[in-house]
C-alpha cells in the first residue's frame, strides 16, 4: 500500500454541520487525489492522525473547528518530533481561533491554497497534566468563568459562531460567577491569588473573536496567562465589549504575563477546557494541573 502525501479528516459536526454542502462539494474534488476520513466519535480524530503519521503522511489536514485541531495535534504529539507530519487546517468550526492564529483564510477554497501551497510555519505546543493523564493544546487553555462558558455553549443549538460564545458567555455571567482560591507557581515563583477566570494563550483569541490574550503568537516560545480577579457582573459585563477587542489589558481587574511552564492548585474542583474541549467539570474533583510548553513542537502550514 503506498503511503498517503496527503490525508484530509474531516468532523462533520464542527459548528453544527454549518458548513457540510461545501466540505463535501470539495471532497469530491479531492477524492480521487487524496484520502479523506470522516470522524463519527469524539477522539476519533486523534487516532486517525496518529495512524496516518505512522503510514508515513507528510500533511494532517484538520477539516474542522479548534475541536478537531485540537485532536490532531493530540495524534501528532505522540510522535517523536522529526516523523510528526505538518498540519494544514481548512476551517469549517464555530470559532477557528487556531487557524486565525496560524494566518489560514476561512474560505475554504482559499484555505486549499494554503493547504497545498503555503509555507510553513513552526509553532509551539502546549501539554497539560491532570493527575497521570497528560493531553497537549495548541491555542488556549481556560479555567474556571471562560470554561464554563464553554460547557455552557454546547447546550445552544440555536445559535452558531461568535454568537452562540456571546451567548454563552452573557448566561454564564447571570447563573455561574463563582471565584476560587489558586497557589501558583510560574517559571519557579510562586504566588497565591484570588481568580475569575483564567486563560492561558498560545494564540490571541478564544471563542471566535474574545481577544482574551491579544499578544500571544504560536511561534514566539512563549505563553501568557490572564488571569481575571473577582468583579461584579456588571463590571464584568462592561469589560465584555474590551475583551472582544483586545482592549482589556490595561483594566485593573485584569493581569498579564508570559511564562513557560505553570502549576495550580485550587481550593476547590475546577472547570478546565483546551482549545474547547472540555477536560474537567466540578464532579471530576480536578484541583491541581501542570501546564509547560512544548517550543517548536508543529509545523503548521499557513
């Protein structure tokens, strides 16, 4: 069997299915060139990947949302770093916030170009630690008010993109607004401190278009970590529209900085997505994680 150049995965759930027609009106075009796999269960993804990067693939095209990224570059980190294929994205999720911090157009026939013309770029990778288990992300990692949101905007069906994260957010803030107490230790210093939110970045977005950590780049060696202090809902509801622009930096119940590697432990279990992908929810009892940053770990065509 002669080993794939190329392999497309494609979730046809990312956003809803949104964007279906289009994605197999194009993978009629490509299928006498490429494979294609469809993915039917969560985690498929990521042992599709893998399987293609063991047959020798030189590209991993993500058809999908962050989610689907998100897997595949799971599928791609078990791999020793000089055998791991290049990524290449056609976006088709809800938020994208990847393939925007990577430079790949949304149009998809655009995003092809990209795929099949583009240049490479070499991004950082970051793994997380939760008790033995240990995943990898590649663009944000939220913990507490924005992973809720995230658990909550699985439940909006009405709703699609940006919107259904606007949503989202706008019900968390009414029914979910709890704080907790964190020890942190970042690059060996350690504090204690008192959080809403958390998010750390290796890109500058999240949610579609909340520029929770504007500066980050997935090629700079480095992460930041926002940490939003405890604030009224109406404060927070006023610093919503600054979060969408990237303005909120300068707010004091706001907090920035880079960092490498990052240990917390909280008072009480938390709630913690990656790259939208939810790892733990209040009943998982997950108090302590270890983030650290692989440097230089995915090529990313873009």
């Amino acid at each position: 069997m002669s080993r794939p150049a190329l392999i497309f995965i494609h979730n046809p759930h990312s956003n809803h299915g949104a964007r279906l027609d289009d994605v197999q009106a194009l993978e009629r075009t490509l299928a006498d060139r490429y494979p294609w796999r469809q993915t039917s269960t969560a985690g498929e993804a990521t042992a599709i990947a893998r399987e293609a990067a063991l047959e020798g693939a030189e590209v991993v095209v993500a058809v999908g949302g962050d989610g689907t990224v998100h897997e595949i570059v799971n599928g791609l980190m078990t791999l020793p770093q000089v055998e791991r294929p290049k990524l290449g994205i056609l976006p088709v999720g809800s938020g994208n916030d990847f393939a925007f911090a990577a430079g790949i157009p949304t149009d998809l026939k655009k995003a092809l170009e990209v795929v099949l013309r583009g240049e490479t770029l070499a991004g950082d990778v970051g793994s997380i630690e939760i008790g033995t288990a240990r995943s990898y992300w590649c663009n944000t990692v939220g913990i507490g008010f924005d992973a809720k949101v995230t658990v909550r905007s699985r439940r909006i069906r009405a709703l699609r993109g940006t919107a259904m994260y606007v949503a989202a957010t706008l019900l968390t803030l009414m029914k979910e607004h709890e704080t907790f107490e964190a020890e942190i230790t970042v690059d060996g210093e350690s504090f204690h401190e008192p959080i809403l939110m958390m998010t750390l970045g290796n890109g500058p977005r999240e949610g579609g278009g909340f520029y929770t950590t504007p500066n980050s780049r997935i090629d700079d060696g480095q992460f930041e970590m926002l940490i939003g202090k405890p604030m009224s809902r109406l404060r927070m509801l006023s610093l919503l529209l600054r979060v969408l622009k990237g303005t909120h930096l300068g707010s004091p119940e706001f907090s920035l900085r880079s960092f490498h590697r990052m240990n917390l432990t909280s008072d009480r279990s938390l709630v913690i997505h990656a790259d939208g992908e939810i790892l733990a929810v209040p009943v998982d009892g997950v108090r302590s994680i270890t983030v650290e940053l692989q440097p230089v770990a995915l090529r990313v065509i873009r």
